[in-house]
C-alpha cells in the first residue's frame, strides 16, 4: 500500500511552502517557496547559518 503522498505525487505536483530545507529533502518537492518571510526564517535556524 502507497501512503497518501506518494498517492498524491500520481495526481499532482507537489510544492513545499518552506524554507525549511530539512523538509524539502525529506518531502522532495518538484518546487519550493520564493516568499521572503519563510526564507528569512528558514535562516534563523542554527543548523542552515554558515560557520567559519
């Protein structure tokens, strides 16, 4: 039995309204938000800041 994403994928595209990039890999969207807001916080997150 498929579960209801992969279902969904055979009837249509699938977006992620994240910036989260830890859900787009887990999700694997065919396209993802260009909102500001949810990419400014998706750059709070601790673990997507560049270190030195």
């Amino acid at each position: 039995m498929t579960d209801k994403l992969t279902s969904l994928r055979q009837l249509t595209t699938v977006v992620a309204d994240t910036g989260d990039i830890a859900a787009m890999k887990l999700y694997q969207p065919q396209d993802a938000t260009t909102n500001p807001s949810l990419i400014l916080n998706a750059a709070q997150i601790p673990e997507y800041r560049k270190t030195d």
